[in-house]
C-alpha cells in the first residue's frame, strides 16, 4: 500500500512530498537524500498544485520512490517495490 499525505493543513505539497517519501524511505526528512531541489523545483511544483484544477495530476521519480501529487494536494507515495497503479491519463510526469 502506498503512503499517503492527504492535505489536513496548509502547508505546501512540496513540503508534504519530502515528509512522505523520507517516511516510506524510514528516515528524516533532513536527513534524505537527495534534496527535493535536486528532482523537481519545488516552487514550481507548489504553484502547478495551487493553480490547477482537482484533476490534476503531477507524477515523478523522487528517490527510488514514485510521487503522484493532485490538485487537491494529496500526495500518494509509492515505496521502490511498487508502482502506483494510476491512469496515466492526464499525468505530467516531469521525466
């Protein structure tokens, strides 16, 4: 099952993607490696969030796991041994 960090607050989703993916990787978010700055930008990536529509859906490789974010700003977190399964409809993969 993947990990999932549904929006409870405010906080931005590039946040929420670190905490959740150095979760599924058993580590600190301080601590994992690489940096989210060194995948995707983060800016970027939190205003695509803030400016798209419930149906949107970025997805990329962060670490060795896969991330999918949603317009809401749910963040799905798949650890290396499994894919998400997801329709790839409608999916910018930034890859």
């Amino acid at each position: 099952m993947s990990d999932q960090t549904r929006p409870p607050d405010d906080r931005p989703p590039s946040e929420r993607v670190v905490e959740a993916v150095a979760a599924a990787a058993g580590t600190s978010p301080l601590d994992f490696e690489p940096t989210l700055y060194e995948t995707i930008d983060p800016e970027a990536l939190d205003s695509l969030v803030r400016s798209g529509s419930e149906t949107l859906r970025v997805r990329f490789r962060y670490g060795e796991c896969t991330v999918v974010v949603t317009g809401s700003g749910r963040v799905d977190v798949s650890p290396p041994d499994r894919e998400i399964s997801a329709s790839d409809e409608g999916v910018y993969t930034g890859e």
